[in-house]
C-alpha cells in the first residue's frame, strides 16, 4: 500500500511506532495512577507523572465515529478515495484515530466491533489500520 | 486610572533541564517547567485557569496552548499563544495581568522555550508533531475530515440531518444576497444543497465554506472614548473563553464542546441570556458547527439543534437570525472577523435591507481546534 504521508516517529512516540513495527499495539499507561493514554504525552493528564509504561492493548474496539473522504485535492490522496477515517474506543478506553479496511464505506456504522490489522508501508514503517471483527 | 503597580506577583517558578542535545521535544521540556512550577507554588494544577505559551518552533502546533491544556489536563478560561519571539516570556506577563485584571482567569499559567538542539527526528520528512503523526498518515488531512468525525456523532446521537444542514446552508446564501459586500450571493435552495456532492460524507460540498481572500478589523477603546468619537459605540457586554480539547478525536465529548463554557461566562458578565439575545453570528467553517453552537450557547437544548434552524427560524425574519451577512459560508472567511464586524453594524442599525429591526444585542462565535476552542462576545446597542 502506498501512502503520500507515512509517519515519523518522534521523541515522544518512536516506542508506539517500534511498536506497530513488530505487530503490537503499544498504549502508554501511567506508572503513578495506572490511566491508559492516546496519543502519547511526556506527562499524565490526570497525575501529572513523567513515569509512564508501554503497554500491549488488546487491539480490539468499536467505531465511536467515521467520515468517508470522498474528495480531496492532496496529491496523492485523490487515488484512494473512497477511504474512511474513523475513531476506534479501544477496549482499554482511549480513542485512536485509523483507517477502516476490508469493509465498504457504506456497510460501516458507529458501534461497529473491529480489531487493529497492521499495513507494512516502506518496509519499515507499519500503520495500524482496523477492520471489522 | 488606577495603576497596577504593585498589584500582581510571581508565585511559582519552574526549570526544566538544560543542556544541549537533551533528545527530548520542546513540548516534553515545557511541561517538565510548567509543572515544577505547579509544585513550586504549592498549587494544584485545577487552580491553573490561564495559560499563556509561545509555539516551539522544534514541534510547531496549532493552537499549542490549547495542545499544552490538554496535555496538563486543565481546563483554562483563558488561554493565549504569544508569538513575538524572544519578547515573548516577558509579553506574557503583560498579558497575564490584562487577563485577571479583566477578570477572565485568576492564575496564569507561563511557559516558553524550546528543544533548539533536539530537532533532528522530527525534521526529516516535515512531519513535526504527534497530532501530525496520528492524523496525517491516516488521511485526516484538514477540516471536512476533522469536523465531519463530530457531526456524525451528532447525527448518531441525536437523529441530526443533512437536511438539517443545509437549512443553515441556505439561510446564510440567503442573507449573502441581501449583502453587498459578500462573496456569493447567488440564490439556494435546500434542493442545491441536497444535490451537491459528499467531499467528507457527511459534509457536502455546500455544507464546507469556500476559501476566500477578505479581512476585518474593529477598534475597541473604552466606552468613556467613545462618546467623543464619530461612530455610534458598540458596547461589549459579555466576553467569555472556553476550552474543551485541542485535538477532536480524543474530546470527553464530541458533541457538547467549549462553546458551552464560552457563552456561560459571556452570559454571566453580561448578565443576559440567551432569551435575550436579537441575533447571532456564529462561525460556521461548516453548516454543522452553527448547530452545534445554537445548542451549546443554550438556544435550545442539546440534541434539538436541528429542529431549530429548520423553518426559516435562523433567516432574517426568524426567531434568531443568524449569520445576517452571510457568514463564512457565505460572505467571506476572514478567519471570522467579518461575523465580528457584521454584529457590529447590526448593533448601529446601518445594515440596510439585512438590518434586524429593534436589534439590541447580538451574540458572536469564534472558533478553532475543531470546536475545542471557543470565544464569545456578545455586543450591545446600550451599555447595559
């Protein structure tokens, strides 16, 4: 799959992207108050604690909300339209932002149960797409 | 005028580490300062309710105050990005006794910095923040995309149509050709709306404004100036800033948002309600966000919004006309100065043939970070 846009990994995110790499949904989780968060944060925003884990999220979910993108004029999306974004509630309570696969854009619907399928883009880069379960 | 020498103080001091080459972001330093600080003065981060930042120019963001709010886990009412450079951190200060001298917050937080020698992960394909980085390569590329996630919610919620949409689509047009200074004037009707294509379902093409090249400026003295000046003055009755999220799809609620908090502290400095209000400008980058603002601004309830603008109840003649220059989607975008120059001229009484008889008030909305930004004036004919 070729993608005009793949993501950087930064000095806050490189561990979820690492993650994606070797197949694994990765959540940060605070270390201090045990809150999953998304995306990630140098600090919680419940406690205020710098001490965090990476943990493994289930993968699973549903559609809390989607949009279809039926037009663009960015270069390079304008070939992959139809695609949907959506917003997936993760098993574990934070929403993340993806794209639905293997499903038309008119069989989704909020609520829909989906579990995380990983798409490789460059060889290195791995993008956590969902699709219905 | 009595001066405020004196009157204001430095609480809280914090540092983050220094050095060169940290490998760490400039957002991960600014939170370090900002919550050393926190523990500095003793207080607790829910006392914080101003927040004042300069962008990092290692992670740029839109709207980083509003990012860094979310990242602390506060909701301030009020909250500002300064952006002059290495005047910034003594300009926020200014700027932090204007606000509580105005009233607008109590504790205001300040923060400025950056990662200057740390950047080279985050430059090498122009991708510079986490936002970015869980948004773009997803193809959530602007705001048909971003909006379109929470007026579905709205629509799953509460039964909410396209139909409703475009009712606010066509008023606006319809106030445009009543407009001299408007972009589209055209004549539509709820049929053109229905027929215009999906670019971001559920949005329309007519549902989105059109980009446009337009600006607006006001002057504001005070209302003792103003007397011997050669307009009639536009009073500020109500001024109120409210926050919710900086990035939409991770907001505690999609569907009740900062313009709630905005117009409840407008609301209270005005000493008005909604009942009182003769017409509304209310920034409407997409049909959607009009709807959401009647309810949030308590027009009616929540979840009822699109009842209320169907029926020519927002149009000129109504019981709330809204957006009586055309709006956004109409007039021009401005970045919605226009809404606030137009509730201008209705307050003088020289809008000509779009002029809301006997208009007293009027209520503006302004907005960003995908409703998670909100600012409302509400503006009079009297004094009050």
């Amino acid at each position: 799959m070729s993608r005009p846009v793949v993501p950087v990994a930064n000095f806050d995110t490189q561990p979820f992207w690492d993650g994606c790499a070797r197949g694994e949904l990765l959540l940060q989780r605070c270390t201090a108050c045990q809150a999953y968060r998304h995306p990630p944060s140098p600090i919680c925003p419940h406690c205020l604690s710098d001490q965090h884990a990476w943990v493994a999220a289930s993968g699973r979910g549903k559609v809390y909300t989607f949009v279809v993108v039926r037009e663009t004029r960015a270069r390079g999306w304008d070939k992959m339209v139809p695609y949907v974004v959506a917003v997936i509630e993760l098993e574990e309570g934070p929403r993340m932002l993806t794209n639905l696969t293997s499903v038309a854009p008119e069989a989704v619907t909020i609520e829909m149960p989906v579990e995380v399928t990983f798409a490789e883009l460059d060889g290195t880069t791995k993008l956590p797409l969902f699709q219905p379960r | 005028m009595t001066s405020i020498s004196g009157r204001y103080a430095i609480v809280g001091i914090g540092e983050s580490d220094v050095g060169r080459h940290l490998g760490r972001s400039g957002m991960a330093l600014h939170l370090e300062a900002m919550t050393r600080a926190l523990t500095d003065a003793g207080l607790d981060k829910t006392s914080v309710d101003g927040l004042l930042t300069r962008p990092s120019r290692s992670d740029p963001q839109f709207n980083y105050s509003a990012v860094l709010a979310g990242r602390l886990g506060i909701q301030p009412t009020y909250f500002s990005d300064v952006a002059l450079g290495g005047a910034s951190s003594a300009s926020m200060i200014l700027d932090a006794v204007a606000a509580i001298e105005a009233g607008f917050c109590t504790t205001v937080l300040c923060v400025n910095g950056d990662a200057q020698t740390s950047r080279g992960a985050n430059r090498r394909a122009g991708l510079t923040n986490w936002i970015e980085d869980f948004e773009r390569p997803f193809g959530m590329l602007g705001a048909p995309e971003s909006y379109g996630l929470s007026a579905r919610r709205h629509m799953y919620e509460y039964g909410t149509t396209s139909e409703q949409f475009g009712a606010i689509a066509v008023a606006c047009r319809k106030h445009a050709g009543l407009t001299p200074n408007a972009t589209f004037r055209t004549p539509m009707t709820l049929m053109d709306h229905q027929a215009s294509r999906f670019v971001a379902e559920p949005f329309r093409l007519l549902d989105c404004c059109p980009v446009t090249d337009a600006a607006g400026a006001v002057i504001v003295t005070s209302a003792e100036r103003a007397r011997d000046l050669a307009q009639p003055p536009v009073f500020l009755l109500g001024l109120g800033q409210g926050f919710t999220h900086a990035d939409l799809p991770y907001a505690p609620s999609m569907t009740t948002v900062a313009m709630r908090g905005a117009s409840q502290r407008a609301y209270a400095m005005a000493k008005l309600g909604p009942e009182d209000i003769d017409l509304a400008e209310l920034y409407d980058c997409f049909t959607y966000v009009v709807l959401l603002t009647l309810e949030d601004y308590g027009f009616c309830k929540k979840g009822e919004g699109g009842a209320f603008v169907e029926d020519g109840r927002i149009e000129l003649g109504g019981a709330l006309p809204v957006n009586t220059g055309g709006g956004l989607l109409s007039q021009a975008h401005a970045s919605g100065s226009l809404l606030v120059t137009e509730a201008a001229i209705q307050m003088r009484g020289a809008a000509g043939a779009r002029q809301v008889a006997g208009a007293e008030t009027a209520i503006v909305s302004g907005q960003c970070g995908v409703t998670g930004i909100n600012v409302c004036l509400i503006l009079g004919k009297h004094p009050n």
